[in-house]
C-alpha cells in the first residue's frame, strides 16, 4: 500500500506544483532569483527519496516525509518574498515583510520576554517529564482511606 500511496502523493504533489506556478505569482520570484529554485527542486529530490526508502526504512522515509514538506513550505515562502498575502485588488494592498512588522521597541521587549520565558517553558517540560516518566499504579491506592 505504501507504493501506492506515494504514486497518489507525487501525482497531487505535481498538479499542485503546476496549479501554483499558474495561479499565483511564485515563479516570478524563482525567474528574478535562480539560485533560489534550488529549493522547490530538493523538495522533489527528496519526494522521491522517499519511495526509495520506504522499502529499507520506514523510519528513514518518515524523516523524509518530514523534511519534504519542510521544503514545500520553504519554497512557498520563497516563491513569496516579501509577500506575506499577496493582494488580488492591487499591489499596493498587499501584505509584506516590510509593512507588516512591528516596531523596533516592540521587537526588543518581545525579544527581552522569550530570553526569559522560552528556557523557563523548556526547564518546566524538562521537569515535568522527569517526574512522570516511571509509570504510575494504584498499588496501595485502596488501602488509603483519604484516596477519592
């Protein structure tokens, strides 16, 4: 089933590629930029690395599931440089990098708050697993008059 499963998969994968270079405006980008093409190009790469792997590694060809649609979404982002959401109506209404950041104190005190809070998260997860990781039993429990 995984053969042909990934048959399906490259199929939609190639109408949804074409259906995109003609329905939008990345391949402008990846004309004015060749060097960037390189991105879309390894996404299929390593699409069909994945039909390679599945008969060796499962493990292998779920990594490279993984780094696939990682690329895809790459090449998007890419393809919409500097678009965010581009604007059918008029250019002028279109979202970009540039209008759509926050300013520059916005930025410092966003920044200021992840240093803190981000490893605070990461030690909390840390600890919270290294309490929970031996599984729990109801030895005893019954034998507790105060247990619910």
């Amino acid at each position: 089933t995984a053969n042909k499963t990934w048959a399906v998969l490259f199929v939609l994968t190639l109408v949804f590629a074409a259906d995109t270079v003609f329905s939008t405006h990345l391949s402008q980008n990846y004309a004015a930029y060749p060097a960037a093409a390189i991105v879309p190009v390894l996404a299929a790469v390593v699409l069909v690395m994945i039909r390679v792997s599945t008969a060796s590694s499962a493990r292998r060809a779920f990594y490279l599931s993984c780094v696939t649609i990682v690329l895809l979404m790459a090449a998007v982002v890419t393809g919409l440089y500097p678009n965010l959401i581009p604007s059918d109506l008029d250019p002028a209404y279109s979202l970009t990098i540039f209008n759509s950041s926050s300013g520059a104190y916005t930025l410092k005190i966003m920044t200021i708050v992840a240093a803190i809070f981000v490893p605070v998260v990461i030690i909390y997860q840390a600890w919270v697993y290294r309490i929970f990781r031996k599984g729990s039993s109801d030895d005893g429990a019954l034998d507790d008059r105060d247990t619910y």
